[in-house]
C-alpha cells in the first residue's frame, strides 16, 4: 500500500520568502508528526497532531513555524520569512493512534535549502 | 530532561565482526526505547523496539534499566548493514504518551568488506 509522502522533495528558497511543506500521511493514521533532520542537530520533534487538533507543538524552534492538519489527513508545515538555519530535512510520520506502542512510519522527507 | 546519547558518531568494523552501538537515556518514568535505521536513500524506519522483545536482521538491544542504556547489538556484521542508526526514546504509559519520539543524534555504521 501506500506509504507517508512528502512533497516538494527538494525546495531551494531565498532567504526571507515563505515556503509551505506537504505531508500525505498513511490513509487511516489518525496521529501525524513533523521532526526536523538537520547536520547540527540531529533529528528533532517539532509537532505531534492527533486528528486535526495539535495538542504538542513544544518542539516548533519560533513563531515563524506553524503547521494544520485539515480533513484528518493531510498536513501542512508553513515557515514564514525562512533564515538560513532552517536548512534541514524535515520528516514527516503517522502512525495508526498517537501512542509509543504504535509503529511511527515515516516519509522520504523535504530538503530545504535556504540560500 | 529527556535525552538520548549515542557517543559515537561514527563506528567501522569489518564484515563478520561484532558490532555494538552504544545509547544512553535519560527519562523521568519508563519510556519506551527504540532503535530506527536510515539506509542510503532510503526513508528512516523501525528496526526494532524494546516491547517486542525481537531480533531483527540479527540485531538485539537490551534495556538496562539501571545504566539507563539501550545498546544495540550484532555479533557478525554484514555489509549490508552499514547506515546510520538512531536512537530514540518515547514516553511510556499514561496521558502524556503521544508517541512522540525523541532521537539521538545518530551513529554512522560502516562495515568494510
């Protein structure tokens, strides 16, 4: 079956612009995460959304990031006025129910590249 | 704080050695501890978790509760299992267990022939 999709897979922007990434989750996954991969940093959480609602967004690095989720299933990660340390691989999953006993199945992921 | 260790950033061996990867954790409670694997070009998934108890591709990782550790193990490397391994913890039962992972900052395995 289908897995987790991302698009863009790559996005080359200028510093300042916006950018929106996509995330198409597993069809029937009510839970929906956004990690970031970046060389410095490793991977890191940056939002949890349990159906369209997200009750964890501790790991959003500012303001300019923000991310919906509409329908249950599509998800949206917008970063407004992008820096250049927002270059990173942002990951996307789902899983069946928000839980660490379910399966969390990921994305091939975006690359940003904020010139 | 929760954290998750993984000292080495990059471990070689040779094809047919043993092959321990190293992870550390701290957590207030009893998370759940997992081990994700990113081969080239390919997504990041699961390779195995410490409820299932399984032994997957020949790897094996024990919780010691007490080293607060969660080692991964394999006795005879393969080629194939050169990539780079994650650590990775997630809050245990009750109402703050969103699944919500939180990684280490990842060991390169490489396994020369």
């Amino acid at each position: 079956g289908a897995g987790v999709s991302q698009s863009p897979s790559n996005k080359v922007t200028e510093k300042g612009k916006d950018v929106e990434l996509r995330c198409d989750p597993i069809s029937g996954h009510t839970a929906l995460y956004w990690y970031r991969q970046s060389l410095g940093q490793g991977l890191e959480f940056l939002i949890y959304f349990q159906g369209n609602s997200a009750p964890d967004k501790s790991g959003l690095p500012s303001d300019r990031f923000s991310a919906e989720r509409t329908g249950g299933s599509v998800s949206t990660l917008t970063i407004q006025r992008t820096q250049q340390e927002d270059s990173a691989v942002y990951l996307c999953a789902s899983s069946l129910v928000g839980s660490s006993y379910n399966e969390q199945f990921f994305g091939p992921g975006t690359r940003l590249t904020v010139l | 704080a929760q954290r998750v260790t993984q000292p080495e950033k990059l471990l070689s061996v040779f094809k047919g050695a043993p092959v321990e990867l190293k992870c550390n954790y701290s957590y207030s409670g009893s998370p759940e501890l997992f081990w994700y694997v990113q081969y080239s070009r390919q997504r990041l998934q699961l390779l195995l978790r410490h409820i299932s108890r399984e032994s997957i591709k020949g790897f094996t990782a024990d919780l010691n509760k007490g080293e607060t550790s969660f080692h991964l193990k394999k006795p005879f490397a393969q080629e194939e299992d050169s990539a780079m391994y994650y650590c990775a913890l997630s809050g245990g039962g009750g109402s703050s267990n969103t699944g919500k992972l939180i990684f280490g900052q990842g060991t390169t395995l490489q396994v020369k022939p």
